[in-house]
C-alpha cells in the first residue's frame, strides 16, 4: 500500500543514553524519509552523547561506550540532520512524548534552527493505543502477523513503525471511532493530515505535555497545583511562576513556548494600558487639591540681577561701640577679684 503524500514524511526513532528528554543525549537516530512519488531514503547516525551510557540502557539498545566513543557529537551532525528532514513531516512511534522532544532539546542544545511549526506530526503508537493498545512488539504481530528482527536497533524499529502504520490504515479503514464526548467519526485514513489529528488528540503545546492546548486553542497548564488552568491566568496571579519553570528541570522547548506565551501576556498587558483612557479627576479629588498649602517660595535675591546680592553671606547689621564708664570698670574690677 503507498501513503498518500503531499510532502515527505520522514520515519525517525531515537536510542538514548534514557528517557529524560531534558538530561539525557541521543546515541542513534535513523530515519527513513518516504518521498510522495513513493521513492524512500535511509539514514543512520551513530551519536557521542558526551556522557556515560548507563547499562541498564545499552542491555536495551545494545549501544555501549566503545560503539560510540568514535562518534561524532550531535552538534556536530546537528546541521545535516536537519537538512535531511527540513521539508518533511515527522512520524514515529511514541514519537510525540519522546522522539521530537528529544530530537528539539538536541537541536536547541546544538543552537540549530529546526522550526516545528506548519509541520504534521504522526504518532503511530497513539493510533495503536487508542484502537488497540499494545506495544511496537505487539503491534507489529498483530498488524503485520511477524516478530520484528533485531528489536530495538533504531533502523529495525522505524522500519517497523513504518510497516505498522501502513498496515493500520489497511486494517481501519472506513472502522468507526467513538471519542470520549460520544463523537463518531472515522479518523484512520489514507492522509497525514487526518492522522496528525488523531494522533494528536491531548492537543500539546511543548510535546512533553507540560502545556497543553483547550478545545477554545488556549493553553493550559497540565500538571502540579495549576493543571488545567490557562498559563496566562496563572501569570496574572502568581507572576513569579513563570521564573520558576524558566529556571527549574523542564525541556528546553517547553521553555520557548513558555517564553513565548509570556512575551505575548506582557504584550497584551501594555498595549491594555496605552488603550486605557485617563480618568477625569473627581469633586473630590479638586477639592483636596484646592486646599493643600501653596508651595512655600524663596525669596529671590537676585532679582532684576542686581549685583550687591550675588553670592554674597547675609551679614548681622554690626551698632556702633559704646564708651567706657564707671558701672563697667566696676563689673570689671569685681570680676578680676573673684578670680583671685
């Protein structure tokens, strides 16, 4: 079966050092990147995450220290892969919580420019999940009726998300879908648009589902104390929230899209001000004002710049010297016989 395409759609998955989108480094990507004329090509990258691979992650992905230890870092193959899936829409399995965070955070990390918006985003795992409810192992013997060989190597995984999603839209098509509000509607179809929707139905604003979107496009906080409150409103009443997100462990890009609804908040807040008309002063107020004190003014001694008063000390006018008589020599002959 061939996809109905309007553009690429580039297959990726990640192997990691772990699931921490915000500590953790990439150490395999491979996409596979399905053209509309139904040509593919296929890429892999083995990445120098710049840290220890834990065990308990290589036992996973079969990645260890000396496969990579050759490798280039991402940063510097940030740009090529970029390149690579720069006109595509992006599909993968679990993808949205954990391959395009991922994938952005390396991006951000590596200060390359790989802009989300406009794109279509393919969670192949939702539609499983939400129709079936089983892992990539499970989905793909139950869509595709085979074992995947060599499990988690990230070309045997995405070649199998790829095969996964080919056979569901086979599989569900013209199938009847209930949502939770009882809405009907038939949403596995040949087109990734129509997809992107339904597997995108948490409607998240940063993909680690930190922010998410209402049904109104506005967004909501999605957990801790103010889960399900608009972040403008939680701005509004605890300012100092957004300083502790921007400064606390979350995703990179859960931080730009965060800073964004922020500039715009303090954008709306000034140009409300600059909107707001002055008030006219009440009775009362021009009542108070007519009875306070006049300003209290110096006297201007150099008016009409007359030069005796340039900076000249005001002087005590001195009286003139009174002659001696008989009752000061008698204060005076006293004085000097008490200090004898």
């Amino acid at each position: 079966m061939k996809l109905n395409l309007k553009r690429p759609l580039a297959f990726f998955d990640l192997e990691a050092t772990g699931t921490n989108i915000g500590s953790d480094r990439i150490v395999e990507i491979s996409v596979i990147k399905l053209h509309p004329e139904g040509h593919e090509e296929v890429k892999t990258w083995r990445v120098h995450p710049q840290m220890p691979i834990p065990l308990e992650s290589s036992l996973i992905h079969g990645i260890y220290d000396e496969h990579i230890k050759d490798e280039k870092t991402f940063k510097e193959l940030a740009q090529e892969i970029a390149e690579f899936i720069h006109t595509s829409d992006l599909a993968g399995f679990n993808s949205n919580k954990f391959d395009i965070p991922m994938l952005m955070e390396e991006f951000l990390r590596a200060g390359v420019v790989f802009d989300l918006d406009n794109r279509h985003f393919v969670d192949v795992q939702n539609i499983f999940h939400q129709m079936e409810q089983r892992t990539l192992k499970a989905a793909y013997k139950f869509y595709c009726g085979n074992d995947i060989i060599n499990a988690h190597s990230a070309e045997a995984d995405t070649r199998a998300t790829m095969e996964v999603l080919l056979a569901q839209i086979e599989k569900y098509e013209n199938q009847e879908w209930e949502d939770k509000q009882g809405n009907k509607s038939i949403p596995v179809v040949n087109d990734v648009e129509a997809l992107h929707k339904f597997t995108n139905l948490n409607k998240p604003v940063d993909f680690a589902g930190r922010i998410v979107y209402n049904e109104q496009g506005e967004e909501l906080i999605n957990f801790g104390k103010h889960k399900g409150k608009k972040v403008e409103d939680v701005f509004a009443v605890e300012p100092s929230y957004y300083s502790w997100m921007m400064q606390g462990d979350f995703p990179l890009y859960t931080k730009r899209k965060l800073e964004e609804i922020y500039n715009r908040f303090n954008a709306k807040k000034v140009a409300e001000r600059q909107a707001k008309p002055a008030q006219p002063k009440s009775v009362e107020q021009k009542a108070i004002e007519q009875a306070a004190p006049k300003e209290f003014k110096k006297p201007d001694f150099q008016k009409n710049n007359n030069p005796r008063f340039e900076n000249k000390p005001f002087k005590k006018k001195e009286e003139p010297a009174k002659p001696v008589n008989e009752d000061m020599l008698k204060l005076l002959a006293d004085k000097f016989k008490k200090g004898l």
